[in-house]
C-alpha cells in the first residue's frame, strides 16, 4: 500500500516531536556581534543519527538554512510552538527558510537524506537570519 507524502511528513514530525521531548541537548547557535550568518557543522554516524540545534530570531526575520559540502543532509525546522515549518516529504531537504519568523526558539534537526548514499562524518550547513 503506497503512503501519501503528507502521512509520511506527518510521522518524521511527530517523530521529531517525540525526540525533542526526550531532552536531547540542542547545540544553541549564535551569531558573531553584527553577523547574520553563519556555517554550523555536526557529525553524524548513520541513518538513525541525528543532531540538534536551537536558534533564537525575533519576529518577522527572514531564516534560512542551506546545506554546505558534499555530504547529504536532511534539513527539518520547527518554530517556537513546535510546529514544522514546511510540510516535508521523504527527499533531501538540505534547504529551507522561514519567514516571516516568530519571536522564540527554533529548533533544527538535521538527519543524513535517506535517499541519498550512506555516509558517516561531518556535516556543515549556513544559517541566515535577517
């Protein structure tokens, strides 16, 4: 039986949810005084890996998350109410952005693109905000 993409969207969601729940540390990123970007970078040792960032915009911000490097990487945002910020499907997401912004906390998960090759190692990804 074939699964709709939004069903899909909705499990890594509340998937997502669940482990943000757990506690999990979340690396907090900040930026230089008067910078509005900067290239975050994390390991990750596989599919089931995952690694989480926290993010603090005021409201009507424009943020944006863009993978850079080779490796492939999955990009999931949600705000300070904890709702995803875009609906999402299975493919690899290594870009979004998110405006206009909340005031608050959003938190980035980025997990290896299951559709594309296995790898381990490091990752890195830009983060604006304006």
């Amino acid at each position: 039986m074939k699964r709709p993409a939004h069903a899909i969207s909705a499990a890594i969601f509340v998937l997502l949810l669940t482990t943000l729940a757990s506690g999990q540390h979340a690396a907090r990123i900040t930026f230089a005084r008067g910078a509005t970007s900067k290239v975050v970078s994390g390991t990750l040792n596989g599919y089931k890996d995952e690694r989480r960032f926290v993010i603090r915009v005021r409201a009507a911000q424009t943020l944006n998350t863009e993978q850079v490097g080779n490796h492939s990487i999955t990009i999931f945002i949600t705000d300070p109410a904890g709702q995803d910020v875009d609906n999402s499907d299975m493919s690899c997401n290594n870009r979004r952005e998110v405006t206009p912004t909340v005031a608050g906390d959003y938190h980035i998960v980025v997990v290896e693109c299951q559709k594309a090759d296995r790898w381990k190692g490091t990752f890195k990804f830009r983060v604006t905000v304006k």
